[in-house]
C-alpha cells in the first residue's frame, strides 16, 4: 500500500485511526496506574467516597492554582455546576481548599491546602513524568506539530460531546 494510503477496516474505521484510538487507551491506562496516589490522597478519597471522576478537577487545580471554579470548569469540559459539586467534595475531603475572591465574592477560588502540598505535587510529577520525557525526545518541530494535534484533537473532542456530561 501507498504511503501515506489509508486501508479501511470493519466499521469503516482506517488503520490509523484504530492505532491513534489503541495507543490513547494504553496511555491512558499507563497513566492510571502510574498516577497511583499516596496514602494521605488515597485515605481521604475512601473516607469521602471520591472517584475517578473527581482526579480531572484535581488535576487542574494542581497545575494551576488560584483558579475560579468556572475556570477549572472550562478547562475540563464540565458544567459550573458539575464543577462546584466536585470542588465541594473534594474540600470535604481535604484535598483541595476553597474561599471567596477578594476582589469578587461571587467567584469561589480553589487552591491545595498546606497539609497537601506535598502528595499532591508528588503525585503531578508522578503522572506527568512519561508526557515530559516524550516531549523532551522531540525535536522543536516534532514537539510543535505533536501540540497542535493533541490541541485539534481535543477541540474535536470538545465539538463532538457537544454538551452532554460524563457520566463518570
């Protein structure tokens, strides 16, 4: 076959669609078990019956603290809503703190508490490690290029789920 020729599958799918999607679940997966949170995390995740569904918001704040709920929102593709539930209980549980903005009372910031900075930036490193490695092996335009389609696939993803949550 042609390079750069797409052969069709089952479904309708090309080949290199189905190696994209498989090489997304493994990392995904490898990330799940790579993101394997300390004791401090995981004792407060049981105690408040927190779930996957709760470690996107985690991870937000964790890369950018001081973010607004709508913010964090935003940036994981949830509703404000969905959002402040999850900030909620990821307070109860100790992980993530919560005040009024100075500068506006309406907004509600979200930072990690003292007693938690350090297993939470273990943890960040911890998962982001294999993604700073790969980047770090790619030339200047391979990284640049890399970027763009995870920034493209990601739109797709965004565009397609319309607005439908996660039911996770």
């Amino acid at each position: 076959m042609a390079a750069g020729a797409k052969e069709k599958r089952a479904g309708g799918l090309d080949e290199t669609t189905v190696e994209l999607a498989t090489l997304l679940g493994s990392v995904l997966h490898a990330a799940k078990r790579r993101g394997a949170a300390s004791s401090q995390i995981l004792e407060a995740a049981e105690r408040e019956n927190l779930g996957p569904r709760h470690a996107p918001v985690l991870f937000a704040v964790a890369m950018d603290e001081g973010l607004s709920v709508s913010e964090i929102a935003e940036r994981i593709g949830l509703s404000v809503a969905t959002t402040s539930l999850m900030v909620g209980e990821l307070s109860r549980a100790g992980v993530v703190s919560r005040a009024e903005d100075e500068r506006d009372r309406r907004r509600t910031i979200v930072t990690i508490p003292d007693q938690m900075q350090d297993a939470i930036g273990t943890w960040k490193t911890h998962v982001l490690e294999p993604m700073r490695r790969t980047l770090e092996r790619l030339s200047a335009d391979d990284r640049e290029a890399f970027m763009r389609g995870f920034h493209l696939l990601a739109e797709e993803s965004q565009s397609s789920a319309g607005d439908a949550e996660p039911d996770c």
